[in-house]
C-alpha cells in the first residue's frame, strides 16, 4: 500500500504545472519555519516573510533566521590584503559589499541576527594545522603569518587573529548586537561554536554571504546542510576568483549545486523586497 501511495505522488509531481509544486513547496516551508525542535507546529513568534528564490520560495521567520557573513574581512576584499598582494582579482568581491551592506541594514530592521565569520589564526600558527596538511601548506604559500604594513600604517600580520589584515571590511563593520567567529578553516562549522550559537537562538534558516563562493561559503553551507538548516545564498552578495572568466564560474557552479541540491538562491534586491515590504 506504501509503495502505491509512493508511486501515485511521484507521478503527482510529473504531471502537475510548476506553479502547483512551488506552491506546495512554499507551504512546506512556512510549515517547517514555524517548527519547534520536537518537530510538531506552533504559532509563529514573527511574521513570516517569503522570499522570492530557486528553485522556489521560501517563506522563513526572522525570529528564526540569521544572516550570515563569511569573511568579508581586508586580508580577501581590500587593497594589501592577502589576496591582493597575491595578484588575486578582488574586484568581484568588493563589489559584492555594497549589496551586502543594504542586505545588513534592512536585516538589523527586521531584528534578523547577524554573524560575522572570519578566517584567522593564532600568532604562533599553531591553529594552522599538521605540518603537512593540506590546510597549512597551501595558506603558507599565500604567506600567512607574514608581517606587513597595513595601509594605515600599522603593523600588521596576514591573516592573523585581532589585526588589520582580518578585520571586516569598513563598510561592513560588525555593530552591537552582532556575533563575530574566528574560524580555522573553509567551513564555519568546523570547531567552533557556529552551531550552539544558532541551535541557542532557535533559528532554522541562513541567508549566507561572503566570500568566496566555492571554497568558504560552499563549505559552510555544505556542513550548515548536514545539520539540517534551510540556507539561502544571495548570489550577488559573494564572488569567487577561482574560475573568474571562464564560460562558467565556480561561482555559478557553486549556485547551481545550492538550487539543486543544498539550499535556495536569492539575491539581495528579492531579499529587500521580503523584508522591507
């Protein structure tokens, strides 16, 4: 009887309009934002928002919902950073800060929390890992640890905890009220307390930005999945240089693996229009 029942939706999904199935799936959603940890429904504590995105809405309640902004930080977005002294173009990632920053405001309006993940390691390194691994060999080459000259003139260490080089990006700046993580690798997930930090606040949903696409914020969502939280990326508020000019991006590559398969796309001008409205 279970397989008929099985067989009978999934012919259901075949044949009915795309327009249906989104509907259906939006109503999921909204059922899912309203869910308490036991999994039986309850009042919302806020009114739910629905969110234009692919591969259809998602409606979600900012009460449960953060945003999350993974390494805007200098040593990737800004002159003299890592990245630049690197030669790596950061001019998609810049560019991605003006939409982010809109995105943050209307976010700090709506009481939506805000988490700031940022790359950077202890002074001795010895958050760097093995002396062979994969994760220390590969940041050396990139010069981490190196001292520099920031341009304000101070001293400075690339990507070094509490320095200029991982400091978020002006236009960004974390304000009272927002939570800022030190991470020692790709996923923000990854021995820190990202985790108990939402589970603690209740929340099931992310809007994810940052940078870069395919390595931080993919790995973050990747693992965020893995724990069964609903996450959105706002596809012009992050960009990837690895892959920068060819017919398809890492960075459209890592959004189309989301639609399909990890999470929901958006950008921030639909995600304006959500919570604005």
């Amino acid at each position: 009887m279970r397989w008929l029942l099985s067989v009978s939706l999934v012919g259901l999904l075949l044949v009915t309009p795309r327009n249906a199935v989104c509907a259906l799936a939006a109503e999921a959603n909204a059922e899912r934002a309203v869910e308490t940890d036991t999994g039986k429904p309850h009042e919302a504590k806020g009114r739910l928002m629905n969110l234009d995105a692919k591969p259809e809405a998602i409606a979600f309640d900012p009460a449960k919902t953060a945003v999350i902004v993974v390494d805007m930080q200098n040593d990737f977005g800004s002159k003299g950073g890592m990245f630049d002294r690197a030669g790596i173009d950061i001019s998609g990632i810049q560019k991605a800060v003006g939409p982010t920053a809109r995105v943050l405001s209307a976010a700090r309006k709506a009481g939506i929390k805000i988490i700031y993940l940022k790359m950077g390691f202890k002074p001795d390194l010895s958050d760097l890992g093995a002396p062979n691994s994969v994760n220390r060999v590969r940041h050396l080459r990139l010069g981490v640890g190196q001292k520099v000259v920031a341009p304000d003139g101070r001293e400075s260490r690339i990507l070094i905890r509490d320095t200029w080089n991982t400091d978020i990006v002006p236009e960004l700046t974390p304000q009272a009220g927002d939570d800022v993580i030190y991470k020692t690798r790709f996923s923000g997930f990854f021995e820190t307390d990202l985790d108990m930090r939402l589970r603690k606040l209740g929340v099931t949903h992310l809007i994810i930005t940052g940078c870069t696409t395919s390595i931080c914020v993919e790995s973050t969502v990747r693992d965020a999945m893995f724990r069964d939280y609903l996450a959105v990326l706002l596809a012009d508020c992050m960009s990837e240089p690895i892959g920068n000019g060819l017919p398809r991006s890492n960075h459209d590559a890592s959004l189309l693996s989301v639609e399909v398969l990890l999470g929901w796309v958006s950008d921030s001008e639909r995600f304006l229009k959500a919570v604005l409205q």
